[in-house]
C-alpha cells in the first residue's frame, strides 16, 4: 500500500488524445466513445483517460494528469491528510465496485487521489516502451511538503546527486517516486505531480509528439537517462524517459490478472467522474 497504481488524464477531445498517446506511446485503449478509456502497454494497465466534465471545461480547467495512491482505508486517509495540512477537493466517494477515492492536496498544493480496493494493481516501474515508469513531485520548498509525506505515509525522502533530486523509499527501501526541487522559474508557479512514461527512443518519441500536435517544452536528464517534458495536443504536460533495451527485454511482459483488474479500476473511476 501506498503506492501510486494509476494515472489518467482529464481531456476535452477523447479521441484526439487516443491517437496522440496511440501514436506516440503504442498504447492500445479500451471504451466506447464518451466513455473512460482504459490504456495498456504489453498487456498492461498504464493509464485511463476521459473527457473532461463540462462544468470544469466551464471554469477553465486545463487539461491534466492525476496520479492515484492505494491505501488501506481512505476515510482514515483523508482524515489524517487534513490534520497534517491537506485540502480535500472531493470527499471520500464509494464506487459501483466497492473502492473508495477521493481527491486532496498537499500542504503546497500538488494534487493527486486516493484510491482503495482489494484489487492489487502494477505499482512497480514498467520499464518498456509505453509504461508508466516514474511518478515525480515538482516542488519549490521540499521542507513544506517532507512532513506531510512521511506521516501520512511514512516515504522517506533521500537526496540523490546535488540536482535538486529526491528518491521517495518507503519502509522496504523500495522506491516509490521521486522529487525534483526547482523554482517557479523553471517548473511554473505551482507544484505538481509528474509522470513519466517509457520510451526506446527518446528521438523517435520527439517526432510523433510534434507530429501529431504536441511540443517539447525542455529535456533533462533522470537517473541517467535522457528524458523531456512535453505536452500533448490538447496541452497536458507529461515526462518521458528513454530505458535501455536490455531492461525492456528483462521485464515481464504483463499478465491477464493485471489486464482485468485495469479494466475493474477504470470502471470505477469513470463511474466517479460522471456522477
């Protein structure tokens, strides 16, 4: 538990972002028209995507990312999350399902959703092309966020090289995200989290996102490796990272298990979104 196990993107045109992600990340999707889509790589649930509600088109809402964290009990969560500084956006909600997801931020403001269910969903780095492979906090002060994390959900924060980069391990040194430190300057004025996807090529990745309506907003490096932030063709920002061939080829190629209980999640979501 938690974990980040999912991400989506709130869109205006659905099928613009399918041909968009399609394109560029090999991603087959699942849905009919006017629905959440559910989006795998290799068998794999990566993502989901949807159509933005109206009434937020109608306040001006950009197009955007979420990342999702599993966790025990929501309620209890969200609770402590408040006492430690958060804001909730949207209450704990039952689904049709039986999982429960809410929505809050962080004391500087970075979003991201709660979600709880007995399903147990990918949460390790999917390290080949199309995969959901890192999820990163974007932050000006880290001080103003470390306690939140640590208490809620006792990460600890590891400073790597002298970059500004954090690893994010939890109690079994495994790694769960990372952070990258930076002033409004270079990561706008708010704080956020990011997601990275996988690619085998970061050139060839380039080329289908200005080909098909997206543009590269800067490259950077990451653990490493070459990798970029950009934007989609209706202007959401993700990451991407370039991972080796021989880590691909070394990776489970994904399961029938974790196929379905992608669709199960996304059910769920949509079924939160629309109502």
């Amino acid at each position: 538990m938690n974990q980040f196990v999912w991400a989506d993107l709130s869109t205006f045109d659905v099928k613009k972002a399918k041909a968009f992600y399609g394109a560029c990340l090999d991603w087959q999707t699942f849905g009919e028209d006017g629905e959440y889509q559910s989006c795998f790589a290799k068998r794999i649930p990566i993502a989901g995507l949807y159509k933005m509600p109206q009434k937020f088109q109608d306040i001006g809402m950009p197009s955007f990312w979420m990342s999702y964290i599993q966790v025990d009990d929501v309620a209890s969560t969200v609770e402590k999350a408040q006492a430690l500084g958060a804001k909730v956006e949207v209450s704990p909600q039952v689904s049709p399902l039986g999982g429960n997801l809410a929505l809050i931020r962080d004391p500087a403001g970075a979003g991201f959703t709660l979600y709880q269910s007995d399903n147990a969903l990918p949460h390790q780095a999917q390290q080949w092309h199309g995969g959901r492979v890192l999820h990163e906090l974007n932050v000006s002060d880290l001080s103003v966020v470390e306690p939140f994390y640590r208490e809620l959900f006792g990460w600890r924060f590891i400073k790597v090289g002298s970059s500004g980069r954090y690893d994010i391990r939890n109690a079994k040194e495994q790694q769960v995200a990372q952070v990258q430190v930076a002033s409004n300057d270079v990561k706008g004025d708010k704080e956020y989290w990011g997601i990275y996807f996988a690619v085998n090529s970061l050139q060839e990745a380039k080329q289908h996102i200005e080909q098909f309506g997206g543009s590269i907003i800067t490259e950077l490096q990451v653990d490493k490796s070459a990798g970029l932030l950009a934007q989609d063709n209706q202007g959401a920002a993700f990451y991407i990272k370039e991972v080796s061939h021989k880590l691909m080829q070394s990776e489970n190629r994904g399961s029938w298990t974790a196929w379905i209980i992608g669709l199960a999640l996304a059910s769920a979501i949509a079924y939160w979104f629309v109502n």
